[in-house]
C-alpha cells in the first residue's frame, strides 16, 4: 500500500475541519494550509511527498513567512497548521515532537496586541431610542411598516441578548420560550447554549409578529419553524423567508445612518451591539463571572476586556483628583 502523500493528508484534515468547524473557519484553515503547502515546496517537499517526511523543522520557516501578515492572521495560520500536526500525531501519519512543535510556537510567535472593543454606549441607545418612534409610523405600505416594527425587535434583541448577528438571523419562533423569556440556540463552536430575552425585546418581537401574523399563517407551514425575523421586500412576495447575515447588517447601517448620520453608520456595527450589551452588564452588576456566562466568552480573559472605565469615568476622575480646589 503506498504511503500518504502530504497533499492527501492535508485534504483529510480539512475534511474533519469542515465538519466540526463554521465554514468561514474551514475556508480560513484551508487559506493557511495551502500557504503551508507552497512553503513546504520551497523547501523541496512537494505535496506528493511522504506525509511521514514532514517533521516540526518546519516551523522555523513557517514563522518568519507569517510575520508579512497581520499578528491576528499569524495566529489563525498559526492555530490552522498546528492543529494539522496534532492530526498527524493523533493519526500516527507522521513522527510529531508535540513537546517541541510547542516549544517553537511559545519562542518565535508573535502575540496580538490586545485592542481594547468599542462600544459607543450613547450612539446605540439614541439608536435604539429612533428605531422605537418610527413604529408609529405613518408608512407607505404594510411592507414598510413590518420592516419598522422587525427592525426595532432585531436591534433590541441585539442590544438585549448579545447575540452575534448570525445567531440572532438563524432564530425560528419555536425557538423562543415566551414564558421564560429564553431562546435555546446554537452558537460560536456549534456549541448549545441560553439566551435571556428583556422584556423590551420581548415585546418588541410579540409586537412585530402579531402585525405579521396574516402572513404567518398563510404560509401553511408550522410558525414554530418560520424564521424570527423575516424579509418584506418585493422578492420575498408572500413567502415568510428568513433574513439573512448580510441583511441583518444592512438593518444596522440603514438604522444607524437614519438615526446618527453615514459617519456613525461606518463605525457600528452588529458586533457593537454585542460590545455594549457586555459593557452593560458590567456597569450594572461589576460581576465578570456574570458576563462571560451571559455573554458565551469561552474564556474570561476576553470579558475582561470590557472591564475598564468609561473616557466619562477617567475624566470625571481625573477632575476630582486635580481640578478639586481650582
């Protein structure tokens, strides 16, 4: 039986990437494993090599290579090509020093800066304070007007939940527990998890569904299996269709430039909402525990990011301490 190529055993571990991981993860790995390849070529092992050829020697190279890229990027590649080691040694494919693979990663990988997230807390809440007063209208159509109420229920469920927008578009009806104001969902890492409603939101989506409810039950499928938030655009006609990711950006840049301008619509983002829903359970509670529960982080590290005074704390701060007796 001949031996596995390299370019063989590559193809196997993206196969396994492409199932356990999101697809734009799989698209990532297969970016960094491909660079990998055209390295190892350089180096006279060509993809139809012996897999069983490749030791972690190959790293000295490969470290230098990725520091054209960005210190995040380096990382994924980084994070990409060590898990096709670990591949290797779990499949004995190849001889993997696992001791040393890491060894080299610790001495020679760059580290990311940390960059402290954004949360324009004012700009959000005035946000969401515009998308509550255009749902008394007047409006064009019935179309319009279900835009304005799903549009108030998509940013509230942003603001509220600290879903990602991709979790927040892929949420059915019979998803959401009315009574416990909760939503089973599965998110980052296809991992199962619970998000809390608040009663704003929630009222915000019971709103919205009653004044879709013709539609709804025309559609002749169950409501527990129709979309959340779905489209009213002259393409969906009288289906009930699911927005998507793209769309549910596109409602935050078109509220947000109405709300505060196209300045404002080019600094937030869906992923803002999220920022300032974990800011805000810190400024209520000062549990970070609680926020990394609340907010998914799978480590605590990542909340307490969030963890440091507003510009309004230090200069209130910094007044008390040196403008007190002027």
């Amino acid at each position: 039986m001949p031996a596995m190529t390299l370019k063989t055993a590559v193809e196997r571990y993206l196969e396994m990437i492409a199932l356990s991981r999101a697809a734009q993860t799989a698209r990532t790995y297969r970016n960094a494993l491909r660079f990998f390849l055209r390295l190892l070529e350089d180096r006279g092992l060509s993809p139809d090599s012996p897999v069983a050829d490749l030791d972690e020697s190959a790293l000295t190279d490969l470290l230098p290579a990725l520091h054209a890229y960005a210190p995040a990027s380096e990382q994924v590649y980084l994070q990409a090509v060590k898990g096709f080691y670990q591949f290797l040694a779990a499949e004995r494919l190849a001889s993997v020093n696992l001791p040393r693979l890491n060894l080299l990663i610790r001495q020679r990988a760059r580290r990311p800066g940390v960059r402290l997230p954004q949360f324009p807390r004012e700009e959000i809440e005035q946000t969401l304070r515009f998308v509550n007063d255009i749902t008394t209208g007047p409006f064009a159509d019935e179309k319009e007007r279900l835009r304005a109420l799903r549009d108030r229920a998509f940013l509230l469920t942003l603001a509220d939940t600290g879903l990602r927008v991709h979790e927040a578009v892929a949420l059915r009806r019979g998803d959401v527990d009315w009574y416990e104001g909760r939503a089973l969902i599965v998110g980052k890492g296809n991992k199962q998890a619970v998000v809390r409603f608040s009663r704003r939101s929630l009222q915000a989506l019971k709103d919205y569904l009653a004044a879709r409810q013709p539609l709804d039950g025309a559609s002749g499928r169950p409501l527990a299996s129709l979309p959340l938030f779905a489209r009213h655009d002259k393409g969906a006609g009288r289906k009930v269709k699911p927005i998507s990711t793209a769309t549910g950006r596109n409602i935050v840049k078109a509220r947000v430039r109405q709300a505060l301008g196209e300045e404002a619509a080019t600094r937030i983002t869906p992923h803002s909402f999220r920022h300032y829903f974990v800011t805000t359970v810190l400024r209520a509670s000062g549990n970070l525990k609680l926020a990394q529960e609340l907010a998914r982080h799978a480590s605590i590290s990542v909340t307490q990011r969030y963890a440091h005074l507003s510009d309004d704390e230090l200069d209130q701060g910094y007044a008390q301490i040196f403008d007190a007796h002027d």
